[in-house]
C-alpha cells in the first residue's frame, strides 16, 4: 500500500526511466542493472517526499521557531524561465509545467527570509494599524535587513539581471544587499554548484537552506555530495544543509523526475560528478 506522500504523488515506474535511460545513453548496459534499477526506485522514492513536502508547505509554509533560528544563509538555484518571463530559450521552453519556476523559486526564498527575520528579530510579522500597504512592506524590509539570512543566487546572465532589476523595485521586501547574485559563467546545475560560496558570516553551527524544485533537489544533493571530493567543494565537509521544496504542477511530476533521475543516472556513470548517496540533509 502507498503511503499518503506517494499515493499523491505522479511516479514514473523504474522500467519506464531504465529503459529510457538506455535507449539515450546505451553505454548503460555495461553497469550492474540491478544497481542502476535500485539507484532509481530510491531516487523516485526520495522525489515523492520532497514532493510532499513542497505540496505541504505550498498551502501553509509552518517552519518551526528552532528551525528558523538556526538557518544561516538561503541558496536559490536558479530555473526556468525569469522571475518576469514564464520561460526563456533552454531546454524547458516547451514544457508547460516548467513556467515560472524561477520567480516560484525566489518567492519561496522572500517568504523563508521573511519568516527567519520575524523569529529573529522577536517581533514577529508587521500587523496591527498601519497607515499604507507601503509602510507595512517598508517594516518588514528593514526587519529582514537587520535580522535575514544572506540569500545566495547564481544562475545565467539574463536570470541574474532580473533579479538585480526585481530588488531595485517598489514594493519588494528583500533588501538589495541582503542578496549575493554570483555572476559567474552558469550554463548548467554543475555550474552552479562549483560557483556557489557560502556568505561571510555564515556559522559551522548553522544550517544552509537550499530552495529549488524537488525533483532537482535530488540530483543535487548527490552533485554536491560527489563535489565535497573536489579541490574546492561548495562549502566546508559537515556543513548542515536543509531542503525547502518547492512542488511540481502534479501534470508535470512524471516527466520532471524522469528527467532528473535520468540525469543523475548520467552524472553517476558517465561524468562521475554525482554519487550513489545523497549528500546528507534534513527537509523543511
């Protein structure tokens, strides 16, 4: 019997992204098939927890007040399309269940930031008899600027350009210097994990919160992983990361985490910048 997560949650079966693996990359039969099965069955297992997750949060983001404490900095990984356009010219364009992921991603991370600088701060959210709807973003601006986590965002040029527009307008709650773009050569996810540093200030004994849709989430934490080996890893061995999901539109599960699994898959046995294990995480 599925558990409440996977039943409502769209799964590709394993043979259908093996035998697709397969057929785009035939070099795959020269690895254990039992392995390579197993490595997606946990695969798709783990996207439909992160998944749920999203799907919980999307109706009422509830983080608790230790978690919050303890979260040192966001990394925002960039997606499709802008945070102004649905889409862009990748490979996404044409998936309809891809539109607005990047700016879906960024207001995951306003609302993260927003809820650490309320519970840091100790004064909660601005409610109460406030003159204007300004005023009230005004407070909680200078709430995250004081008491927010640094939010990190790499991604191509058009995305950070964007961005850096987006914090320059009114009515926008993220301080422009509470948020690192990296402007670095991004063309693909491995680019974004060797260009991505932690921001000064940032404690051993805190947590990284990464924001990203789920199924992305998984190749990345075994990217990352497979990255602590490299001569400059994104961050410190034991670095405490925690994943903030954000869910797919459930028409779009089955395609998304096939795509992923399948590129994990790829990065494991073809590029050997991905491992069988995840690097180790909590989720939120």
């Amino acid at each position: 019997m599925e558990s409440p997560s996977e039943a409502s949650f769209y799964k590709p079966r394993v043979s259908e992204v093996y035998d697709k693996a397969l057929k785009e990359h035939p070099s795959f039969k020269t690895f254990s098939q039992d392995e390579i099965r197993r490595l997606i069955r946990t695969s798709v297992d783990e996207i439909a927890e992160l998944e749920a997750v999203g799907e919980k949060d999307k109706a009422r983001f509830e983080v608790s007040t230790e978690i919050l404490q303890n979260i040192g900095a966001i990394w925002v990984l960039s997606g499709p399309g802008t945070f102004d356009s649905p889409t862009k010219e990748d490979s996404y364009n044409h998936l309809s269940w891809a539109r607005w992921m990047d700016r879906e991603r960024l207001n995951h991370a306003a609302i993260l930031a927003r809820k650490v600088a309320e519970v840091k701060s100790g004064e909660g959210p601005a409610v109460g008899f406030l003159d204007t709807i300004q005023q009230r973003i005004g407070i909680t601006k200078r709430m995250i600027e004081q008491y927010g986590p640094q939010i990190v965002y790499n991604g191509t040029k058009l995305e950070d350009d964007t961005v850096a527009s987006v914090l320059g307008r009114r009515g926008v709650i993220i301080p422009r210097d509470k948020v690192d773009i990296r402007r670095g050569d991004i063309k693909i996810t491995l680019d974004q994990i060797r260009d991505f540093e932690l921001p000064e200030g940032f404690s051993p004994n805190q947590e990284l919160a990464i924001i990203s849709h789920a199924p992305q989430l998984l190749r990345v934490t075994h990217m990352l992983n497979a990255a602590m080996d490299d001569l400059k890893p994104p961050f410190p061995p034991g670095t405490k990361i925690r994943l903030f999901p954000v869910p797919t539109q459930r028409f779009g599960q089955k395609e998304y985490a096939t795509m992923e699994v399948m590129g994990l898959l790829k990065y494991h046995y073809l590029d050997r910048v991905a491992t069988i294990d995840p690097y180790p995480y909590q989720v939120s």
